[in-house]
C-alpha cells in the first residue's frame, strides 16, 4: 500500500565525521599499534568498509592493564575526588560539544537511526557523565560505607547495541569512585569508543586512566582473566556472562553482569490502546530490537487481541527503515551479517514451530543487512521464539485472561531484566510491578532510561546495577567487605 | 546402677517437618574432647533437594508478608530462643568446647543479632531503596526485593551466633533459606529449628540440613531453582569454594563467597549480608494527566 506521505531524503551529514583509514589501541594516554590481527568495522547499512581496527593480544592486554594499575597508583586513586569530578565535567561538557560528530559516528558503524543517536544514545551518554562527576566528591553520603574505597583496574567489555552509552554506564562511574579502566567495546562498533579517547585527550585526563583495547571476544576473555584487574563488568550475552562467572571463581575480582532478557510487555483490557501500541513500537523497535530490555513478549488480554493486533499493525506499517543517517528513519539496520542470521534463524524456527508470521511489506535494500518489523501470532509458552532473546525486530505476542496468569507467564522466564504493564487501574499497576521479577518495570511506558535510575536484572540476567546511587556500589570496596 | 541414658537421633528440619534422612544415613556428633554426644541426620541429595522444594513453595507466602509481621516473627524468634537459653548454652559449650559463661556469652550475642535483625525488617527498604529523580515526567522508585531462594553454607565453627548471623540476614528481607550445618558441631543447628518451629516461622523458610558442607554444597549450588548461595561454610577451602562458585554460575547465582578464614562473628555485621541477597527493582511511571 503506497503510504498517502511522501518523504524527500533528509540525510544527515556526515562531512563531520574525520575518520582514520585505521586506529590503534588507545593505552596509557597515546594511540600505540596492536601486536594481533587487525580487522575492519563495516557501516551495516551498506557493508562500506569505515576503518580498519587494531586487535588486542595477549601482550598488549598486560600493556594496558599495567599502565591503568600505574595511573591508578601514582594518580587516580591519590586526587581527590573534587578533582575527579572536574575532569568527569569536562568529559560530559565535550560530550555535549562534540555530539553531533558522536550520533554521526553511532548511526554509520552500528545502523541505528540518527534520530536515535542524536535523541536517545548521545544526550544519555552525556547525562551519564553529568551525574556521575557529581558523585565523585560525594562518595561517602551515598550510603556505602563512611570511607568507600576505589577496587582499582576494572575491566570492562561492552556490546555493540549502545556503543557510546554502555561505554559511558561503564566509565563514568569507576572513574567517579576513583578505579581506572581498561575497557573493550564490541568489534563491529569500536569507532565511538575510539572517538571518545580523543575527548579524553581534549579533556586532559592523565595517561592510563582510560585504555581502550579493540578486538573480538578472545581479546575481552583475555583482559577478563588478566589477574591484573580487580573488577569485571560485562554486558553482552546471558552466555558469556556465565563463562565470565565461571573464569572468575576462586579470585577476588568483583563482578557485574547485564545480560540478556526476555521481557514481557502486557496490556489489561482497561489500557488506553493506542498509548500501549506505542510503547509496543518502542519496547521491540526501539535500535532494531537490539535491545537487552526490549518487550519481546507482548501478552495481551484476550477480549482485546484483535483491537490491538489491528492498530499494532497499522501502526508497524508507518515505520520507515532504511538509511540510518536519514533524519526520517525509525528502523535501521541490522547491527552485523551475524546477528541478521541468527534473527532469521530464530524466526524460521518460529514458523516451524506453528507461529504466524506477519511482517512489514517493505522494499529492503539490496546492500547492507536489513529485517522487516515483525511479529508473530499463535505462539505458545514452549516456542523458543517466546524463550530465547531473539535481540532483533521481533515481536512474539501471547494472551492471558487474569492478572494471574499474566503474572505467572511474564515470569516464567529464566531471565527477569524488564517488564512492562499497561493498565489504568493503579492498583493493577503496583501489584503487577511487585509481583513481576525484573529489574525495571515500566508502567504504561517503556524503554526509559535515565542515569539516576538503577538498571539490571534478576535471575539469568545478571547481577550488579547500573545507573543511580546503586551503580556505585559496583565500583567501591565496603568497610565489611573488607574485613571478610 | 546408674542409669542409662536414651540417646538420640536428631533430625533434620525441612518444610516445617522433621524427617530423617531419605537416605537414613546419620552420623556420629561428638563433643569437644572427642566424647559421644548424639547421632545427627547425615542430609543427601535428595534431602537437599526436597529442601529446595520446600523454600521455593514458601518463598512466595514469605516474601509476600509484610514487614512488619517479619519483623514480628524474627523477635519471635529471639523470644523462645530466650526461653530455651539454658539448652542453647549446654549445646554450645558441647559444641565449641567453651565454659558455660563463655557459651553463655555466645547465646545472648546470638539472641541479641536476632533482635538487631528482626528491626531491619522493616527499615531496609528505607535505607537502601530510594526515588530517582530523572530528567523528565516519570515517578521513578528503586526498592529491594528479597533474591528467592538462598542456599547457605553455614560457618562450621561457631556453631549457634555463626549459624544466626548468616540466617537472620538472608530471610529478614523475605528470602527462604536452605542452611548446612557446620559439620561437626550441629547439634545448636537442630535446636534452633526446633525454636523455628514453634515460634510462628512458616515452614520451608528455613530448611536445616545437617551434614557435609562438602557433600550436599555440590547440589545446591548447581540447584537450578536456587537463586543464591553463601559459601562461609567452606571458609579457608578454596578449592572447593571455586568448585562451588563454578557451579553456582549455571544458573548465575548470586555467590557470597568464602572468606579465607570464619570471620570474628562479635563484629558489627553492616548491610552486606543482607544486601548480598537483594535484587534492586526499579519502577517507572509517567506523570501526567
């Protein structure tokens, strides 16, 4: 159906993005050669080769974690946190400056959407540093202990959903609470990762309190098991999280995992429908699905599935996808090859198992990796496309009859990261929200964040919080801790 | 001719019963100087399993209680441990192989930390949960929730304040416990379930299985239906302490972990040993009209 609104390209610019044919690994304060295989980083939307990236071995991984142990020795762990806190200021005052440059950089190496980008990812990541530098001098109101103390080098390895912003949960706060870091970002979206040294630089920040190593997960396990760092945080997949659990028994390194979910997004009879098909929209669309809290289990009362199916797909059939630097697009592109095999895959399985597929009628483009927003209707509790994280636009859609029984099958999950509930009765509201168990639950809402609020999972998607006063606690040594 | 005494055969505690061993297994508890004092329940597999089975089923009820009524019943708890003061001092004096006044001493540190415990029941969410003011129209609240189901390893020398002070933490906040005895010195364990039983804790929030923390540790922590663990029980054995910790990653289980050796339970405890087993919840909601 032809849409009745025409829209001309409104392409962002990307004259502002000064990319290197090729970046090193970013330790003790200078960019300095890989001694692994360099590989390159795609733009997904068109596999245009952006730059060629240099792999962390083994040796370089020592390099780094020494000079993050030396920079917390000799001056991180000794400045008062006043001081710390200056330079998180100035990082987020660059942040904010250079974020155009930033939301550009995002969209081209990950595919998502500029609007998101520019909207959601880079004003976040700033916020984050905001909040963050303001705890630095702060530290022992927080409710840590009287005299809470730094763990030193912590190693961290990110994914490739929210490059920028899982980048910015992480440092912002070790470096608050006075660690140093040696941090890995995913290897198909390191670039902003590599932007932000030079912010680093712009800033000042002394040599080693910051190291970026790029490379793939034999490099993230490396720095993971180095008996140099002592704290580990991972976000990624539930699979890697437990290998990582598993590496670290027996040591004293502190961990925190965010991990992957399965989150269950419900609607009452009594929701206001086209509020909740927007958030439908945004809980499974939201940056492609690929999204660890995304709702991708929409469980909808039965005597009003058929009003919501219709409006749903009404409204999936006004997303505009395609070229991610185009101001007007909603869904991007599939963040790598790999991820658009194991979306089809999964959804394949969804068919076979009896699920009904719909999709978007929508026009791919011939070049890149693409996946039409999709959902699927028929699916029962035992479907592994209700089971597993699919982290693409694809939406499996259950019923209930009683609040009851939403509860039992929102929660019957391994995973608990989100929830969502849409109901005007409040009182529906705060039982679903004290019953569902999961880390955040948004009512009649979804997909917020904020860096004052704690984010992180029950069960199988991890420990530890991210984000608020908690997402301290990750990155400070407790008087009772130790003493045990 | 003096008389001969009727020994006995203690059991363990599971679901607000006291079966035996499925296995029928028990196993010989002596005194400090090395002199016979009772047999124990030596807890299995399926012990431990049957356990599990009984936290989860009272995780629920528990949890769902208020915190007040928690409270209540923990300083119930403290009550009829009061009133049971004089066997608690004989058990452990037994046990640790202390004078009566310095197991005396013992008792009332224990009892006391229930009473410190029960308090926080209802204050925890008031100290560590808060409002998060984020940058638009959202009311935004975190609080704590209990984790689920606990299995704890409890400290194998001090055998009642140790056994109190990793218990009392755990089940404050509406988490249910599965607790291993200290090995050798069980016996304060099995009367504090008897205390348990009579002092209005619904059964299955606190399962207490005697027996080898290197036995039974195995299966709970690779319990797929445990949530979290407390490795103190195996403090100073590192080597199974990572066995365990290994294990407990199965289903990412919230580890305390071992330290390297039983802490100075006298001490202070802080938060950490509740907060080790609470889950952060963030709730959001527009505000608007």
């Amino acid at each position: 159906m032809p849409s009745p609104f025409e829209y001309a390209p409104a392409p962002e610019s990307r004259a502002i993005v000064d990319l290197k044919p090729s970046y090193g690994l970013f330790i003790d304060g200078q960019f300095v050669e890989g001694h692994g295989t360099p590989f390159k980083t795609i733009s997904p939307a068109t596999e245009e080769v952006l730059s060629e990236i240099a792999e962390a071995d083994q040796a370089d991984i020592d390099a780094a974690v020494k000079a993050a142990r030396r920079a917390y020795d000799r001056v991180w762990s000794r400045m008062p946190g006043r001081e710390r806190a200056k330079y998180l200021y100035r990082i987020a005052r660059i942040i904010q400056e250079r974020s155009r440059e930033l939301a550009v950089l995002e969209s081209l190496d990950n595919g998502k959407p500029i609007k998101e980008s520019r909207d959601v990812d880079v004003p976040t990541v700033a916020a984050h540093f905001f909040y963050y530098a303001g705890w630095a001098d702060k530290l022992e109101y927080a409710g840590h202990g009287a005299d809470p103390q730094p763990l030193g080098v912590a190693a961290q390895v990110i994914p490739w959903n929210f490059p920028l912003l899982m980048l910015a949960w992480k440092i912002a706060p070790a470096l608050a609470c006075g660690n140093t870091v040696v941090l890995k970002p995913a290897e198909t979206t390191p670039l902003t990762a590599l932007l932000f040294v030079e912010i680093c630089q712009q800033a000042d920040l002394p040599p080693g309190v910051v190291n970026i190593v790029t490379g793939a997960g034999a490099t993230g396990q490396a720095l993971v098991g180095h008996p140099g760092v002592d704290k580990v945080a991972f976000t990624g997949s539930t699979e890697v999280g437990k290998a990582i659990a598993r590496s670290v028994a027996g040591t004293s390194k502190r961990v925190t995992l965010e991990l992957g979910g399965k989150a269950a997004n419900i609607v009452f009879d009594d929701a206001p429908i086209d509020q909740a098909v927007e958030g439908i929209v945004d809980g499974i669309f939201f940056n492609q699905g690929h999204v660890c809290c995304a709702g991708s289990r929409l469980l909808v009362q039965e005597s009003v599935v058929e009003d919501v199916l219709e409006r749903l797909k009404a409204r999936m059939s006004t997303l505009r996808m395609g070229d991610p630097l185009d101001k007007n697009t909603d869904i991007g592109a599939i963040n790598s090859g790999e991820q658009l095999k194991r979306i089809r895959e999964l959804s394949e399985v969804g068919d076979a198992e009896g699920a009904e597929r719909w999709e978007v009628a929508c026009d791919l483009p011939t070049k890149g990796f693409w996946f039409p927003p999709t959902l699927f209707t028929g699916v029962s509790q035992a479907h592994r496309i209700a089971r597993e994280e699919i982290f693409g636009p694809v939406l499996s859609v259950l019923t209930f009859r009683t609040p009851a029984e939403a509860l039992e099958k929102a929660n019957n999950t391994p995973y608990g990261l989100s929830a969502g509930v849409w109901t005007d009765k409040g009182s529906l509201i705060l039982k679903m929200a004290s019953s569902l168990r999961a880390g955040v639950v948004w009512a009649n809402t979804f997909n917020k964040f904020d860096p004052t609020s704690p984010f992180g999972g029950y069960k199988e998607s991890g420990y530890g919080r991210e984000g608020g006063r908690h997402g301290l606690e990750a990155y400070l040594r407790t008087p009772h801790e130790s003493a045990r | 001719m003096s008389r001969i005494d009727v020994r006995k055969t203690y059991k363990l505690y599971i679901g607000g019963a006291f079966p035996r061993s499925e296995s029928s297994y028990t196993y010989e508890v002596l005194d400090s100087k090395g002199k016979f004092v009772a047999n124990a329940a030596l807890a299995s597999r399926k012990d431990a399993r049957d356990a599990v089975v009984a936290a989860r089923k009272a995780f629920g009820g528990w949890s769902g209680r208020t915190a007040y009524n928690r409270s209540q019943i923990l300083y119930r708890v403290a009550e009829v441990m009061e009133d049971r003061r004089p066997q608690f001092v004989q058990a452990v004096s037994q046990s640790e192989g202390l004078t009566a006044s310095k197991a005396g001493a013992v008792v009332d540190q224990a009892i006391d930390r229930l009473v410190w415990y029960a308090g926080w029941a209802d204050k925890l969410a008031q100290v560590v949960g808060n409002a998060n003011p984020v940058a638009g129209p959202f009311f935004n609240l975190s609080t704590p929730e209990p984790t689920g189901v606990v299995a704890v390893l409890a400290p194998q020398d001090s055998s009642l304040l140790g056994l109190v002070s990793v218990v009392a933490p755990v089940i404050v906040s509406g988490n249910t416990v599965v607790v291993v005895s200290s090995y050798e010195r069980p016996l304060p364990a099995v009367t504090f379930a008897e205390v348990l039983a009579t002092s209005d804790v619904p059964g299955g929030v606190v399962n207490v299985l005697t027996g080898s923390a290197a036995t039974v540790g195995p299966w709970l922590a690779s319990h797929m239906d445990v949530n979290a663990i407390d490795l103190t029980g195996v403090a100073g054995d590192t080597e199974l302490a990572t066995e365990l910790e290994v294990a407990a990653a199965e289903n990412l289980k919230r580890v305390r972990r071992a330290p390297a050796a039983e802490p100075d339970w006298a001490l202070d405890p802080g938060l950490d040993p509740m907060t080790a087993f609470l889950e952060t919840k963030t709730v959001w909601h527009p505000i608007g009209v």
